[in-house]
C-alpha cells in the first residue's frame, strides 16, 4: 500500500491547509510513510537515524501549535506508557528488533498531529463514511472468524464518536492509524499477535478496529489539551 499524500485529505477535507501547516503535514506524512521504509531497508543504524530525525522534528510541531502544547506531550507520556503495556507486557503486537524502536513515541505524536490537522477539514460526508466503513469492515472480519477483538474495539470507537467531545478527530485519527498499521505491517516493521494473548481470539496483522486504541490515546490527550473552566 503506497503512502497517502496530504493532498488527498485536503481535497476530501473541508478547505486548504496554511503554507506552514502544509509544509509540517507534508513533512510529518514523509517521515512516517518513509521512516518505516527506511527502519525496514536501511541497514544497522537506519533505527537510530530515523529515531533522531522523528525526536529533532518534535520542537517544529512543539513550536507551529503552541496552543496544542500540552496535548502533544500528554500525548508522547501515553502513547510510551500505551506501548509498554501493549506490546511488552501483553504481547498484543511485537516489533522486528523485539523492542520498542525509539521512533516510535515521537511517531504517535506526528500521527497525533495529523489528526489535529485533518479534524477540523473533514466533510461531515467524510466523517460518518469512516465510521459506517470501520462497522461493516470490523462486523465482517469477525463474522469471518479473522479478527475477534475487533468488535470490542469498534465499540470503543463507536462509544468515543458519539459521546466523546471531539468526534471528528477520533475519525481522522481511526483513519490515519489505520493506514499506518497496513503501512507498517505490509512492510514489516512490526507484526500483530495471531492470536489475543490469554483470550485466544484470533487476531487479524493489523486489525482493522486498531484506531480504537489511537482514540483512547486522542480522548485521554485532548482532557489535557483542552483549556480548563475558570471558576466564576
């Protein structure tokens, strides 16, 4: 599956993006698509050039949306916390090396991002064919007998979407990650469990309900980066 290029969600999405927003969408896009190809390809220290890229990257983004400060480094304390307990304590799912790249935090925050981005540009057309798309795809792969966490999952998107306070962004990021997950397991940076350990459920390489966890990480983020309520 080839990388998608920001413009394909400008033109889906509700409007342009601004010359500088659209050089760091265009930039963080690149160094998630090519990243994974070049950690995949790039010989021995391929892992800790990427790593140094991503991390040198973080400041720009740190530094383009001030106002979206605090959610990007709530967002970096989750995801690193997200993927310890995922991967290494319940071996959900297992990168190439058997570790944690250490691209792949700052990663979560680019994706992060991108979704902040795409939020606000998306079509209301858009957003409710994400969600009608993940309900047949999901309902489909577990009636097939392939993906049994996956509805589970689409409850917890589904559940986020209509009662969360930023439904569009969880359909932006469910979209976002889910075409990082084919990305990245096409190439074979890391590799789903076939199974669900200690439920035996099969698991499909990735599971097409895998956004659930990215709107989790945008629920959890955004409480943070939303401004709290003065008293009166």
């Amino acid at each position: 599956m080839p990388p998608v290029s920001p413009s394909v969600f400008c033109r889906c999405a509700g409007g342009a993006f601004r010359p500088g927003t659209r050089a760091l969408v265009l930039l963080c896009s690149l160094t998630i698509a090519l990243g994974l190809v070049a950690d995949q390809w790039g010989g021995p220290w391929a892992p800790a050039l990427v790593s140094l890229w991503v991390w040198g990257c973080l400041p720009l983004l740190f530094r383009h949306s001030p106002h979206e400060a605090r959610g990007l480094l709530a967002c970096l304390c989750i995801a690193t916390l997200g993927e310890g307990v995922l991967s290494l304590v319940w071996g959900l799912y297992d990168y190439r090396e058997g570790t944690i790249p250490l691209f792949v935090p700052p990663g979560h925050v680019m994706l992060y991002w991108l979704g902040l981005q795409l939020a606000p540009r998306l079509s209301g057309g858009l957003h409710r064919a994400i969600v009608f798309l993940a309900l047949i795809g999901v309902t489909g792969f577990a009636l097939a007998g392939k993906d049994g966490l996956g509805p589970a999952l689409l409850l917890i998107f589904l559940a986020c979407v209509r009662w969360g306070p930023t439904p569009r962004l969880y359909t932006s990021m469910f979209l976002l990650s889910l075409l990082m997950e084919l990305w990245g397991t096409w190439l074979g940076n890391w590799r789903w469990a076939a199974q669900v350990p200690g439920l035996g459920w099969p698991l499909a390489n990735p599971p097409l309900a895998a956004g659930a966890f990215y709107c989790v990480l945008d629920l959890l983020a955004g409480l943070v980066r939303r401004p709290q309520a003065q008293p009166a």
